[in-house]
C-alpha cells in the first residue's frame, strides 16, 4: 500500500462528496416539492457521512483532508453550470439533471476502486464499496422517480 497514493485517492472522493453536497444543496433550494426536498436532504447527509468518513481515513495516514474546492477548478466551473442549469427546472429536468450526476458520482467510485486497488487496504476497499453501493442506491431512485414522469 502506498500511503501518498491512498491519501490522493481519498481526497479526490471527499471532492466527489463535496460536490454531491452542493448540488443537493441547490436542488434543495430549486425545488418547492416536498418529497424531493426530503430526497435531497437525504443524499446531502449521506454524502457528509462518507466525507466524514473518508476524512477520517486520511488523517490517520497522516494526511490533510481536502475541504476547499479551488476558486478557479474545474468543479467550480461544473457547479455553476450545474446551479444554471437547474433554474426555472421543472421536476423531470431536476431528476434528469441529478440522475446524470449521480452516475458520474458512481463511476468515478468504480474506476477509483478499479485503478487503486494496489494502493488501498482491504478495510478502505470495503468502506469505498459500501458508500459505492449507496450512491447506486440513490442513483436508482432518482432514476425511478424519473421514470415515474414519463409514465
């Protein structure tokens, strides 16, 4: 196991989790329906508790968690598009718009785990299947409620 390695690894998840914070944080706001609302709020806590967690992970390897996204990255860049491109949505735009994201979310927790697996240990190989498992858990009831839209 490579302790650099890993620490990147897990900074570049807490950047994925931050980013599902915002964007629920915004769609949260964006949408005036309860049940989505509730929805949001639900993923928003669920990725806390994965930063949290992967955090916590890098401090005792000895590394500085990320908790600042970059003025000027491409994140930021995404997130203002993203918050744009969510105003004046109906609720099929939003739920399109976040399952997008959300598969995004997934696949890079896939090649992450695909690309790492030297460079991690069995106990952060399991805490990063099992937060992989959720997101796709939440991915497919954005996609459920989506597809509820079109019936």
């Amino acid at each position: 196991m490579n302790k650099d390695k890993s620490i990147v690894v897990l900074n570049n998840l807490i950047e994925i989790n931050n980013d599902r914070i915002q964007v629920y944080e915004t769609a949260t706001i964006v949408t005036e329906e309860s049940d989505l609302k509730n929805l949001f709020s639900e993923f928003q806590k669920t990725s806390k508790i994965f930063k949290s967690e992967l955090a916590e992970e890098v401090q005792k390897m000895g590394g500085i968690p990320v908790d600042i996204i970059k003025k000027n990255s491409f994140f930021v860049r995404l997130w203002i598009n993203f918050k744009a491109s969510l105003i004046n949505k109906d609720r099929e735009d939003i739920l399109n718009t976040l399952e997008y994201k959300e598969f995004v979310a997934i696949k890079s927790y896939k090649e992450t785990l695909a690309d790492n697996f030297d460079h991690l240990t069995a106990e952060l190989l399991i805490i990063l299947k099992s937060q992989q498992i959720l997101l796709t858990a939440h991915h497919d009831k954005v996609k459920k409620l989506g597809d509820l839209m079109l019936s």
